[in-house]
C-alpha cells in the first residue's frame, strides 16, 4: 500500500512533464505556423528586439499569433473546468459546459443585436461596432441566464431539475433565434452565422485583457470548491453528510461555469467538443477522479486540444482559415469514440 501511494504521485509528475513539454511545443507551433512560416529564431527576436529582427515576421508573432494563441489557451482551459464542474455536478458523463443555457442566452444576445435589429442597421456597422458590440451583448445574455440559474438553483433541490431547465431553456431559445434568423436579411443571417462557427483571432489586445481576468476568476472559484467538488462524486446526500453546504456550493460551481462558458462564448462564439471530451481525455490518462489532479489536469490538457485545433485551423501554407468550431468537432468525434471502443465506456463521473 505504501509502495502504491509513493509511485502515484510520481506517476502523476511525469504525466504533467509530458503534458507540460507538449504544451509549450504546440504554443511554439501555434506561433510559428500559418499562412506563412515564420522561422523559429525569429520568436526570439521578436520578444527580444535586435538587428536581426525581421520587422515583418515581429508583427505577424506579436500582434496577431500570440493575442490568438493566448485566447486559445484561455478557451481550453475555461472550457474545460467547466465541463468538469457540470459532469461532477450533474453524474453525468454528457453534461458539458453550455448545459445550464449559457450558450443559448448568448447565441440569443447576439441574434438579437444582429438580426432582431437588421431592420434598422446595416451590415457595415455591425461589422465597424462589432469588436466590442457582439461580444457584450452575448456576454450580457450569458449574464442574465447566469442570475436565472442561481436563483432557480436556490429554490430547487433536485439537480436533476436544474438540468432539464437548462435543456428546456436551451430549447426555447434555440427556437426564437430560428424565428429571428427566418425573417432577417441575408446580410445580417450571414453575420449571426460566421459568429456560431467560432472564432480565435478575432479578440482584440483590450477583449483578451478583460477575458483573461474573467477565466482566471472562473477558475480560481473552481479551485475553490475542489473538496465540495470530490464529495459530489457519490451524491449530494453523501456531500451533505461530510458538511458540504449543498445550496452555497452549487450556487458558487454554477457561477464559476457560468462564468468562464459565457466568457469564451461572448469573445469567441460558442465552441463546441472542448468542455465534454477534456475531462474524460484525463480521467483515461491520470486514472482518477480525484479533483485535486483534474483539476489542473484538465487545464492544461483542455490548453493543448485548443492549441492543436488552431494550428488545424490555420492550415499551415495555405491563406484559408478553418471554423475553430468545425475544427474542434472533427477533432473531437474520433477521440470519442476511440475511447469508448479502447474502455468499452467512459469511467463513472
């Protein structure tokens, strides 16, 4: 017993090294590949300016490839935290991020500033107010989705019901945006359209700063709730009797996931696969359930999936970019199902 309990966290140090390694060279890639190559002293002497810096290659690393590399990093990370928290949660192994509505509540912010509103603006100034514009008012729809959910989760006991809400809400949403994309222009249709596809080099130097602290906020009340999260894994009466608070604590675990799903949804659309497949991906790979080790399990490796998707994405050489969104889903599918032929089922959330 004691021979298993030192090889463990031994066992859990190399897994994060190799995690680790393939972290930064994937970043090294996501910079250097891309429309065009950019040779990999040039990083160097893009951090560190002097005469052999090639001014070009500086802009295309700086200014575009690592705001984008970042936001990936960002977007890997929240959503997959949250799709821990919600399979934990919820004990079910499909439960995903968007689960609560917060997806739909921003997908209907933005349908209707840019369809309900197609009447009366124009195209060109979604596109010219549309840095700052989209991503507020989804961030908006995910806020007030956010405030419904704690208040629903303060008056119902059953977590179950909390789940068929958000399903139903995800419903009811999903159908007056159909309306509003049945009767807007085509312009306007094209916009909401490019926006669900996803999209990582879109976040501005000022966007990344606010999405930056709002997911390091989202993860650090996720920290937060580790032991309430481990005590969930047998059921809220278990948790009950070990002293958890049942209400504060998943009025906090909804909170924190509400947050960071509707951050990377309201800058950079809803995206899919991330949040449910990562925290499955770790469990295989660290053999536990132990939020202590999947916690920053699931960070890290939700980073690197987001980070290879973007290097797909890009495809490298050519000037044609990929839907993140569509990247990720191709992606996703095969893992999936090599995992549940490779462990005939998913281990029990």
């Amino acid at each position: 017993m004691n021979k298993s309990h030192k090889y463990k966290p031994l066992s859990f140090r190399t897994l994060f090294l190799i995690l680790g390694l393939l972290f930064i060279f994937l970043l090294i890639a996501d910079l250097l590949l891309g429309s065009v190559i950019v040779p990999l002293k040039q990083i160097y002497f893009s951090i560190f300016p002097s005469a052999e810096t090639n001014e070009t290659f500086r802009t295309i690393i700086v200014d575009f490839r690592f705001p984008k590399a970042f936001t990936a990093i960002l977007t890997g990370m929240a959503l997959s935290v949250s799709g821990l928290q919600m399979q934990t949660v919820f004990r079910n192994p499909l439960a995903g991020p968007y689960v609560l509505g917060i997806s739909a509540g921003a997908s209907l912010g933005v349908a209707l500033f840019v369809l309900g509103f197609s009447s009366v603006i124009s195209f060109g100034v979604v596109s010219i107010t549309g840095a700052w514009s989209l991503a507020t008012v989804a961030w908006i729809g995910s806020f007030l989705v956010m405030i419904l959910v704690l208040y629903v989760s303060t008056h119902v006991n059953d977590v179950t019901t909390i789940l068929i809400l958000g399903m139903l809400f995800t419903s009811a949403v999903s159908a007056i945006v159909s309306i509003l994309q049945y009767f807007s222009s085509e312009s306007m249709l094209k916009a909401f359209v490019i926006w669900t596809m996803g999209s990582l080099g879109s976040v501005t130097n000022a966007q990344l700063t606010v999405m930056a602290t709002a997911v390091f906020l989202g993860i650090l009340l996720a920290f937060f709730k580790i032991k309430d999260l481990n005590a969930f894994l047998l059921g809220e009466n278990y948790a009950r009797s070990l002293g958890v608070k049942i209400v504060s604590s998943r009025v906090l675990i909804f909170a924190s996931t509400s947050l960071l799903a509707g951050t990377v949804t309201a800058f950079c659309g809803p995206i899919g696969f991330i949040g449910i497949a990562v925290p499955h991906i770790c469990r295989v790979i660290f053999r536990t359930s132990d939020h202590i080790i999947l916690m920053p399990a699931v960070i890290i490796t939700g980073s690197i999936v987001m980070l290879f998707s973007d290097i797909i994405s890009q495809l490298p050489g050519m000037q044609t970019t990929l839907p993140i969104n569509s990247v990720t889903a191709i992606i996703g599918i095969p893992v999936i199902v090599w995992m549940i032929v490779k462990n005939k089922k998913f281990d029990s959330v």
